[in-house]
C-alpha cells in the first residue's frame, strides 16, 4: 500500500498491508488479552491514557509533521488537532471512574440493586483520515477505559499516524494485546466485517457506515456510526456584528479544507444582512493564503483525497447550470497535489448538489431568505442531522429555532466545535449512537443489573 503525499502526489513510502491471516493473529491476541486488560484496575487504566496525553505533547512535532504529510493539512492544524486530542483524552481518563464505576440504584435494609459497566469485550474501530487523532480518541481511548480490547483501523490515507498513535499507546503502557492496529485499505476493512468482534464503531461517510451496518446486522452486537453532514447556518437579521460573524462562519465552513464533518455545509442569510455579510464572507476568504501545506500562515492546503476534487468539480457545475453565481473559486489549482480554490456560491437553491449532498471540501452555498420559518424549512431539507447553528442577539430565539431542526448538536453564535463533555451524536444518514460525555464512556459497556438481598455490602 503506497502512502502518498496529497500536497504533491509522491509517494512517501510503501506499506504492507494487513492479511487475513495477520488479522486473525491479533484478533486471537486481543481476545485473550482483554481478559487481563479488564483485569487491570480503573485507576491504573486512567493513569495510563494520561500518559499518552503527555506523550502525544512531547512528540507533538514528528506527529504534527507526519499527519500533515499524509492528509495535506496545514501544520498549524495538525498542531491544533493534537492539542484538541488531549484535551479529550484528559476530560475522559478524568471522568472515566465516575461513569465507569458501578451505579447504587437502591439501597435499603435487606436489599441492594446496583448497575455494573461490564466491557463489550473486543471492539473493532474502523476510523477516518479527515482527523484521525480526534475521531480515534473518540473511540479507543473510552473503550480502553473502559476494559476493552481494540483491533483500530486507521484509513489507508492516515496510516503512518496511526502507526504512530500504536507506538505511544504501547510506550503508554497499553499493553500489545489489549490494542493492535489493521493496515490496509478496503479490502482489509471488508475482513474486519466477519470477524467476531464484540462491537463496532465507525467514523465515515454515509455509504460506507450503511454497508458496514448492514454486514454486522446478524452479529446482534453494538454498531455504532458516526457519519457525514449537511450542517446549516442560519445568520437573522438581528446580529450586531455582520462582518466579525462572517469571518467567524467562513472559518466554519472552510478550516481543514472544508473536510470536516461538522463543518459549515451551508448558511442561509437573512435578506436584510445578506449583501452585508456576503461581501464581508468572501473578501474573508479571498484574503487566505493557499499553498504548500509546511509553508508557514497557509490556511488552504491539499485536499486529502483526489477523488473529491471531481465532487466538488460536479457541484459547481450543477450549480452554475441552474443558475447559481461563483463569486470566487470554483475550480481546481494548477499545480502537483489535490489543490482546489476556496469557492463561494449565491443565488444557490436547495435542489442543487452543493446544497444536498456532502461538499467535504472548500466550497460553500450561501442562500437569500426572509424568515425564521423559511430558513427552519430550508435547515431541515436535508438526509442529514449532524449539527446546526444559528447566529443571533436573542438566545431565546436562537433556542427556538434550533429546538425545530432535527440534528445531534445545535450551536448559538458559534460552529464547528466539539466538546468532550457533550455528547456527539448524529441523526438520519448522520449515524447513530454517540461518543464523548459520559455517554460515550458508557458506549463501551454492557450494563448488568444486580439485584442483592441479604446482608450486602458495596
């Protein structure tokens, strides 16, 4: 498996790829090595995953270096992306006992119930390329709080980091058995989906989360899919500052090249601001500087994937053809690598493709309307339900739009953002199930009721 540099198409080094029978070697391993892991006390699984915290600081360079390398990121947000990483892992590791713990439900004379938060036993994670610390930690680091064992497959296009999340894992003091990572890229994932893993968790695109759902269905053990987005933003009419929110909201739409999953998708605009904060949106954008993703202020980098730059391509296109305008962008780089212009679209209707259908890349309709009715109905047209935000003076207005729109996360005047403490969950072609918060500690666990009479005791 070639490991290419999307910032300039060479090939940065091969890797062998995993087999079936490699794969079922580590599963053998991992499925007799989550006995002891579990084994291993909550304190001391904590202490831990806080050493990777402080691994990944001190190595912060070389990770900062390879992940940009192999997904074509600036450095700068390969940076931010290990500082948002810990941040994580610290906030779970530090709430693991509390929710991991056993649950006293009733405590009288003579009787005692308590909920236990068994492990799922061995849990396979098949993760994404797009942030491969965040979405990972998402996982791995809950279901190794909480007693699991983790076979972790890294996309083909962020290999070498998660070779090198293993190797601090293991210098963490994770045992090799109780974490092992499956290199390769489709074929090797379609394996994973006959094995007897315990749980699944996938971080993805819809088309894939669907297929893999449908595979695992008949195992009858957890499935949980964490996938794409249409995310809308709504800006009223009431905003103080129209030009400090548009370059907010096209940071939203446009940082880490648009490939986020909880980017800004696209922002509908009240027509009493909208001249306002269009110009103010693209004079923002035009004023980024793209480039090389190591050269020192860039903002837009190499796309990850080649194979967007034909979406993207196809979007404008439908757009143009039905009448919407380009008011920047709108093609790709000429130059080696996956480079394609920051594009901002007007005139834009909700039946063309870069208001359906998932952009994951730099490029943003922004639509004219004359309501908070209208924009409600314009946020929901859509098969996703993964975030939605609204930018206002009035909360109250803002907690009632949002209470309208079916998504997993709502935003007030702010977007793109993930706390570890709130869950992350999506709805329709968004997936199902959640990570992070306590939820997603306690995603890893099967919980089996105690029901204890006579002289118990905790």
């Amino acid at each position: 498996m070639k490991i290419i540099n999307p910032a300039t198409a060479e090939t940065i080094t091969d890797i062998a790829s995993d087999s079936k029978e490699t794969l079922n070697e580590k599963f053998a391993q991992l499925k007799a090595g989550q006995v002891k892991w579990n084994q291993v006390s909550i304190d001391e699984r904590v202490q831990t995953l806080l050493r990777f915290h402080d691994l990944l600081d001190t190595h912060k360079d070389d990770l900062a270096k390879t992940l940009t390398s192999e997904v074509g990121k600036p450095l700068q947000q390969s940076y931010n992306e290990l500082n948002g990483a810990r941040n994580r892992i610290k906030w779970l590791s530090e709430n693991a006992k509390a929710y991991l713990s056993n649950d006293w439900m009733v405590e009288q004379d003579g009787m005692g119930e308590k909920i236990v938060y068994e492990p799922l036993g061995v849990v396979c994670n098949i993760s994404a390329w797009n942030y491969p610390y965040l979405v990972g930690v998402n996982v791995f680091v809950p279901a190794l709080l909480a007693g699991n064992a983790v076979m972790y497959k890294p996309s083909e296009f962020s290999t070498l980091t998660g070779l090198k999340i293993q190797e601090l894992l293991y210098a963490a003091g994770v045992p090799k058995d109780a974490f092992a990572l499956a290199a390769g890229a489709r074929e090797v994932g379609e394996a994973l989906l006959h094995m007897d893993f315990d749980g699944y968790f996938f971080t993805g695109s819809y088309a894939t989360g669907n297929y893999i759902y449908q595979q695992v269905a008949k195992k009858m053990v957890p499935c949980q899919l964490e996938l794409g987005g249409k995310d809308p933003l709504y800006i009223t009419d009431d905003i103080a500052d129209v030009k400090n929110t548009a370059i907010g909201t096209a940071d939203g739409a446009f940082y880490n090249n648009g490939q986020s999953c909880c980017s800004v998708e696209r922002i509908y605009v009240h027509e009493k601001v909208f001249d306002e904060y269009v110009a103010a949106f693209v004079e923002e954008v035009k004023s980024w500087k793209t480039g090389a993703p190591m050269e020192e202020g860039v903002y837009i980098a190499a796309l990850t994937r080649e194979a967007q730059i034909h979406v993207l391509e196809n979007q404008v296109k439908d757009a143009v053809a039905k009448g919407a305008k380009v008011l920047c962008g709108g093609k790709r780089i000429d130059r080696a690598g996956n480079y394609f212009e920051p594009t901002v679209l007007v005139d834009v209707t909700n039946d063309m493709l870069v208001m359906q259908e998932e952009s994951f890349g730099p490029i943003i309709g922004i639509m004219k309307v004359s309501s908070d009715e209208q924009a409600v109905t314009l946020m929901n047209d859509t098969a996703y339900g993964l975030t939605a935000g609204v930018y206002t003076a009035s909360q109250a207005r803002a907690e009632s739009i949002l209470s309208k729109v079916n998504s997993g996360t709502s935003y007030w005047n702010c977007c793109d953002r993930v706390s570890p403490a709130l869950p992350w969950s999506g709805r329709n072609h968004s997936g199902f199930g959640a990570t992070l918060s306590h939820a997603g500690l306690r995603a890893f666990t099967k919980p089996k009721a105690y029901h204890l009479r006579g002289n118990w005791s905790k």
